[in-house]
C-alpha cells in the first residue's frame, strides 16, 4: 500500500458506505492538515487578484470601463507611461541577462583570473536591497553631487554627463542589481551543457566567435529565455528604481504612477485598479509569450546519461585583460555601491571627498538612529515579518508540493499552477489588491503586521514552491512505503521521513525568502501604517524627507544585519545538511 493510496470505505451488507466511517475519514489529521494547505493556497492565489479585477471593472451600475477611461484618457499621459514601462523593463532586461550570460560564460568555460570575485559580485547586489542600491547611485551619479561626475568628468571634461534620474539612468541601476540573477542562472545552464558539439566544431575548423553564435547561444536558448522572462518582469514591477530615480525627473512607469495615485487626494482606487491591471496583463503576455518561445525546448537538451567534463579555454594574451574587466565589474557593481553608502554615512552633510569632508566624519548618523524608536520598531518587524513568511510559506510548500509531487490527486497540477500564479502578479499591484480586500472584508487587519504578512506570503509562494517541489521529487516514494509498513501514520512519516529528507531544499527557500522579505518595499508601501513600518518603509520615508546621511546609516545597517543573517543561515545548513548525510 502507497502512502497515497486511500483508506478503504467501510460498507454495510446492504452495500451502502457507512457514513460515521466516511466522517472519520474526513477527519484524519492528513485530510486536515493537506486540505487545509491546498484551501490556504487558493485563497492567498486567487481571492486578491478576482477582487481587483471585480472592483476595477464594475460600478455602481454593474459592469463599467469608466476607470480605465479616468485612467488612460484625458491628460493622463498613458502612452508616455507605458512606452517608459516598456523600455525600462526590456533595457534593464537585455542588460542584465547580456551582462549575466557573458559573466557566466567566463567564469565556466574560462580559465580567466579572480572568479572568486565573479561570486562576491553576484552575492552582495542580491543583499544589498534594491531601494539601499539605487540610493547609492544617486551619490554616484547624481549630475550635481554624484562622485562619478565630480571626481571624473568635471575635472577632466567641466561637464556632467552622467544622470541617473533618466530612463537610461534607471536602465542601469536595475540592470546592474538584476545581473547577478541572471549571472546565477547561466552558470547553472552552462554547466550542465554537454561541451562535445563546441568542441566537435572546434576540431572542425570554426573560430570561436563562430562556436559561440552558432552553437552555444542556440543550445542556451531555454536558459536565455526564462532569464530574460524573469528579468523583465521583475524589472517591470520593480518599484523602488523608478520611484526614487525617475519620480524626480516627472518619468513614470506603471507602479510609480499607481503609488502617485493612491497618495492624491482623493484617492481614485478605481484608476489605481485600471493600472494594475494594464502592469498585470504585460507581465502575463510576457509569461505567454516566453511559454511560446519555449514550445520546441525538447530540442535543445543537452544534459543526457553521459558523464562529461568541460575543458576551459584558455584566452592566452587575453587573460590579463578580462581579468581586469572581472575586477572592474566587481568593483562598479559591489565595490562602489557599499563603499559610497558607507562613506555617506559617515557625513553630517554629503558632500564630495574631500580632506575637509574627511575631516568631519563621524558616527553621530548611526548614534542617532540607534536612538531613533522607530529604527527599533522597524527593525523588529522586518525580523518578524521575514521569520515568519519564510516559515509560513515553507511550511504551505511543503505540504502542497507533497501533493504535487507525491500523489496522483486530480487538480493537483492546478494547485501547482495557482501557487505559481503569484509571480506574474507585481509587488505594487498585489499591495493594491490586497487592500481591495480587506477594505472590505471586516477583519481589521488592514495597515497592521498581518496584512504585511498576508502580502510577504502571496508574494514569495511560488519560489517556495519551487525550492520544496525540487527537494520533494529527489526522494524515493519507498521511503514513505517502508515508514507505513512500520506503522508510522501519514503525520508521522511527513514529519520524520520526508522533511528531514528535504530539509536543505526546505532550508535553502527559507533562508532566500527571509532575505527577500527582510528588504521588500514594493507591496508594503501601500499597506503598512504608521507605528507598523519596517525598515524598507524607513528608508524610503529618510529618503522622502532629504535625509540621506541618516538613510546611509538605516542602510548600512540593514546590509550588516542581513549579512549576518545570511552567514546563519549558512552554517545551519551547512549543519543540517551534515547531520541528513549522517542519518541517511
């Protein structure tokens, strides 16, 4: 007998299931506790998107337009909107996955110096949150006070050419934090790419610029193609570059104009909801359209029963030079970023390095937010926050992704499609539904920690689904069946078979959502209220009020703590992962 097979009904002898039986049945802490999971899942998937969508296109007079009209018509300035939309997220996109793609093909198929620092340069902007890195380009690139200008161009040139409160601007920023992403995923792709047909043409005769354009882009085409889907929409829906670069300039994208509507008055919720849903349909014609780029995948796999070894090339007379572009990326990307924040933080007033500003420094930012009550309240609720979404949601996938994976249940891979539902939804227009919500729903929860909690759980479902799917479909379906037939019930074997089993997997997506927890802003702008803020919402309120110095420090801090967190996390899987290689 399978662990998921059903309990047999127990009949009459007239044929009819007794039905005390079948309420038994029904009341076993399996059926509770996975039909619960899958009723959670349902809800956090689909309850806040079909209100935002029933507010947005119904009125007091049934089914109206009249809030895409208020919307888009008039003196709205959509199209400039959506063409500013488009070409962030697609500019930031090409950048990222372009600059990702070749990092990753130097640092596998290269002999090329300093890979080390190709790791370092990926982990810290992946830390660094993304409201702390556009902040530190600002000191960068600001054509009155940006250290590139002042230091560079105006001596060498007396102009400031850089600026980054333009969409080439913001096109840089995002792209740069979205690089190491994209720099993660190629490597993963490029080693497990089969090298025999690179080299079979190379033994042929064809150069290696031929190789790459002929044989190697086509084979990462997959690859190439989820990243450049996830950059994009993660670059359409990001909030904080645009609000804190191209709101200063008068460019909007779609969630710095839904933030600007909802902070008018009065609010128009309704042209906020015809917004959210012109950013949600992009981001699915994106999924759709990445989907149909993908209809011949089959066609591209490399990885099959043979074992293989890929041989480094070796760049010769080269070698030094792309090391030094290693070394300068690290040092553009993690260097500069880290260190201007800190320097910033040291500064009663920012100003440019020099003796008399170096003179000045001191640590009066940080003894000031340390006494500042609301960095202690915001800190402790981003701890809560990020411990308790990273728990709740792995807790759910675990459950779902034993049904996914585990059983033959019918709708199972539509549970699976509504937990990844999620992900095409932005931060901003998940806020925005939620508060649809629970605007109307009497539960007063809206503007407190739960509603943030409810948000931080929608939000990271389906990558806490894909890190416990991924660990639940490595193990054996014998593991449960041995358990069973020792007499273990199904709440025992799930708790001290299977998740122990799958704990790194388990693990590793807590520790990932902790972090991105810890540093989102996007979805909590529009929900969180004052006394409730955490630090994300701190910083963009220094940010709001001109206090850099002061926003250095909280971000100086934060990156400290999430460091810290990080290196934990760390050694407690690196513990846990040997204690499941003892066990087994």
């Amino acid at each position: 007998m399978t662990a998921t097979s059903p309990p047999t009904p127990v009949t009459s002898h007239s044929g009819v299931t007794d039905s005390p039986s079948r309420l038994r049945r029904f009341l076993t802490p399996q059926f509770l506790i996975v039909g619960g999971a899958m009723v959670v899942v349902a809800f956090l998937a689909v309850v806040p998107l079909a209100y935002l969508l029933h507010d947005t296109f119904t009125g007091s007079s049934g089914l109206t337009f009249s809030a895409f009209a208020r919307a888009y018509g008039g003196n709205s300035q959509s199209g400039e909107m959506l063409l500013n939309s488009l070409w962030f997220a697609l500019g930031s996109a090409v950048l990222a996955l372009v600059a990702g793609t070749v990092l990753a093909y130097v640092q596998v198929r290269t002999d090329v110096p300093f890979k080390g620092l190709l790791f370092a340069a990926s982990l810290i902007p992946l830390i660094v949150p993304g409201i702390l890195y556009a902040a530190s380009w600002i000191f960068l690139g600001d054509p009155a006070i940006g250290l590139v200008n002042t230091l560079f161009f105006q001596p060498l040139f007396g102009a400031s050419p850089v600026n980054v409160f333009s969409v080439w601007g913001m096109i840089w920023v995002q792209g740069l934090h979205l690089a190491p992403v994209a720099f993660l995923l190629m490597v993963a792709a490029f080693r497990a790419m089969d090298p025999s047909l690179e080299e079979s043409a190379a033994m042929s005769g064809a150069s290696r610029l031929t190789i790459l354009r002929r044989i190697t882009v086509p084979l990462l085409r997959p690859a190439l193609i989820s990243g450049a889907l996830l950059m994009f929409v993660q670059s359409l829906e990001s909030f904080e570059v645009p609000g804190l670069l191209g709101l200063q300039n008068g460019i909007y994208v779609f969630t710095s104009r839904i933030y600007f509507v909802l902070r008018a008055y009065p609010i128009d919720y309704g042209a906020a909801g015809a917004y959210a849903v012109g950013l949600l349909a992009i981001a699915a014609a994106g999924v759709l359209f990445a989907n149909w780029l993908q209809r011949n995948a089959r066609g591209f796999q490399t990885i099959t029963g043979k074992a293989f070894r890929p041989q480094p090339v070796h760049l010769g007379r080269a070698r030094p030079w792309v090391g030094a572009g290693v070394l300068l990326y690290f040092i553009i990307t993690a260097v500069l970023p880290v260190a201007v924040l800190i320097y910033a933080s040291l500064l009663k007033f920012y100003a440019g390095p020099s003796m008399e500003a170096l003179r000045t420094m001191t640590f009066d930012n940080f003894v000031a937010v340390f006494n500042m009550p609301l960095a202690g309240t915001a800190l402790k609720n981003s701890l809560l926050l990020g411990i308790g979404s990273a728990t709740v949601v792995m807790l759910l996938c675990a459950i779902v992704s034993w049904v996914v994976v585990r059983t033959k249940l019918p709708g199972r891979r539509v549970l699976d499609v509504l937990a990844f539902t999620p992900i095409v939804i932005p931060g901003l227009v998940l806020g925005l539904a939620l508060s649809f919500v629970y605007l109307r729903v009497p539960l007063p929860i809206y503007g407190t920690l739960l509603i943030l909690l409810i948000s931080y759980c929608t939000r990271y479902l389906p990558y806490g689904m894909r890190y416990s799917s991924a660990a639940m479909a490595q193990m054996s379906q014998e593991l449960e069946e041995s358990a069973q037939v020792c007499g273990a019930s199904w709440l025992q074997t799930f708790r001290r078979v299977l998740v122990p089993l799958a704990s790194s997997g388990i693990l590793a997506g807590w520790v990932y959502i902790l972090v991105v927890s810890f540093r989102e802003l996007s979805s909590t702008i529009l929900l969180y209220s004052p006394g409730n803020e955490v630090l994300s919402v701190l910083i963009w309120e220094q940010f709001e009020n001109g206090q850099f110095t002061t926003l250095a420090a909280i971000g100086v801090c934060m990156v400290t703590i999430l460091l810290v967190l990080v290196f934990i996390a760390h050694r407690l899987g690196a513990r846990v992962g040997l204690q499941s290689d003892n066990a087994s």
